[in-house]
C-alpha cells in the first residue's frame, strides 16, 4: 500500500470524494496534483494534503465544461512530468427525470465526463508505459448497475463511462496498467446536499424526510463519509491492486441489489 515515489492527478480534488481521495493518496506517500477550476480553492486544499520526504504537491487549474482548454493544460503539464496514478473525478449532472431532459444536459454531461476522461487519459498512459505504472480509476456512480431514480442525465452518462472505462481496461491490460471504476452509493457531500434540496422543492417533502427515506434502503442504515470512498481509491491505486481491472466496486453500504 506504499506509494511513495508515484505521483497521482485527481481530478475533481478541492471537495467531496474527489478531495478525500487527494488526502488519503498523499498520506499514503504519492506526490499529488490536483485538478479543479478554482485556484484559490485549489491553493487552500494542497494545504491540507500530507507532506513528507520527496513530497511536493501541487495543482492543475482547469474547467472540465472546457475540454479544449483541458487538452491544453494537460499537454504542458506531462512535458515536465509523469504522472502513474490518474483519478477521474467530475461533479454529475443536475436530477431529474430523462424525459425532461435538454439535448444539451446530454452533451454537456458526456463532454464534461467521458471526454475529459479521454483527453487525460490519452495524454497519461504513455508516461505510464514508459514508468511501468498504471492506475486509472474512475469515480462513477451505482447507477451503472442499477439505474437511480431522478437522474436520468446521470444514469445514461455514467453508463456510457462504465463502458468506456471496460473497453479501456482490457486495451491497457497488457501494459500492466489498471483501470476500474469506483461506484459511490448515498455519500455526505455537497452534491447530495444539492440533490435532496432540488427534490424537496419539487416534492414538498423535507431535506430531512427524503434522507430518511434513502437510509432507510440502505441496509448498513446510513450514508458514507467521503474518506470511505477514498479508502477503496487508495486501493486500487496501490500495488496490492495489480491484477484488479476492468471491474466495478460498489462502495454504498449494500444498497445496490444487483450483484
């Protein structure tokens, strides 16, 4: 479980599993770049990260809505460094049933998601090959094995990264490169906060009410904390993990039903 002298970019890192995951992979000994679109947030979160010898975190500036702009960042980036350890992480789309959906909430989701996925990846494995490291772990959702209600948008785009993320694995397999995805369940971060609030305003139902009604699905009989999605991160990022790939772990408490 030791990564010192690995280095991880985490996407999505200034807040919720995104950030919990930075944490728990730099206190594990990996140098850590983060990835979110607000410096200061990002300048404030690297504070946060441990630091030991031959440590020295640091930050990517980039909003995932702009995937060119992503490109761009990314190729500067990998020109003075290799990263071993990629954590693609993006905030879901906005609840609410497919049928009322926009076109554009589709497109927006699968560029944001999928194609920024892509473009990282695309720029990371070669470092990877060449340092005969691998780790691409992608944070997903449940609904890839069992679609959630309200999150239409959700439901169809993270499917389509589950398979991409598939696809990947068995392509990268040879070069000794991981890739899996991590499957959150009900998790005490800000966008669940977000959700319930939507629906409560849709419903007229409490934030309270509605949250009772999700625990009460849940067999463990509460949400996760952030760091416990991070724990299942930190795994499969590490070399205990090297012949995991191409799977999905569900970290919800047992909700899921499927198998």
């Amino acid at each position: 479980m030791d990564l010192k002298g690995k280095n991880a970019l985490v996407c999505g890192s200034t807040s919720g599993i995104g950030k919990a995951s930075a944490i728990a992979l730099a206190g594990m000994g990996a140098t850590v770049t983060l990835v979110a679109r607000n410096e200061e947030t990002l300048k404030a979160t690297i504070k946060e990260l441990s630091v030991s010898a031959g440590q020295k975190h640091g930050y990517l500036c980039s909003d995932f809505t702009k995937p060119e702009d992503l490109r761009a960042a990314i190729s500067a980036f990998i020109k003075g460094n290799t990263i071993h350890i990629l954590v693609n992480n993006t905030g879901g789309p906005a609840g609410g049933p497919i049928l009322d959906a926009k076109t554009e909430e589709f497109q927006s989701a699968f560029s944001a998601h999928l194609l920024c996925n892509h473009i990282l990846v695309q720029a990371l494995v070669p470092g990877m090959k060449k340092a005969n490291y691998g780790r691409i772990i992608n944070i997903i959702s449940t609904s890839v094995k069992q679609p959630l209600k309200g999150l239409g948008v959700s439901n169809t785009i993270r499917a389509a990264v589950a398979n991409w993320s598939k696809t990947l694995s068995m392509e990268l397999a040879a070069s000794g490169i991981t890739v899996n995805n991590v499957l959150p369940g009900m998790t005490n971060t800000p966008r669940i906060t977000q959700l319930l609030e939507a629906r409560s305003k849709k419903t007229g139902n409490s934030v309270k009410e509605l949250m009772d009604a999700m625990i009460s699905e849940i067999p463990m009989g509460r949400i996760a904390e952030a760091s416990e999605i991070a724990a299942a991160v930190a795994f499969l990022a590490s070399p205990a993990a090297s012949y995991i790939t191409g799977i999905n772990i569900p970290v919800d408490g047992g909700r899921t039903s499927s198998l």
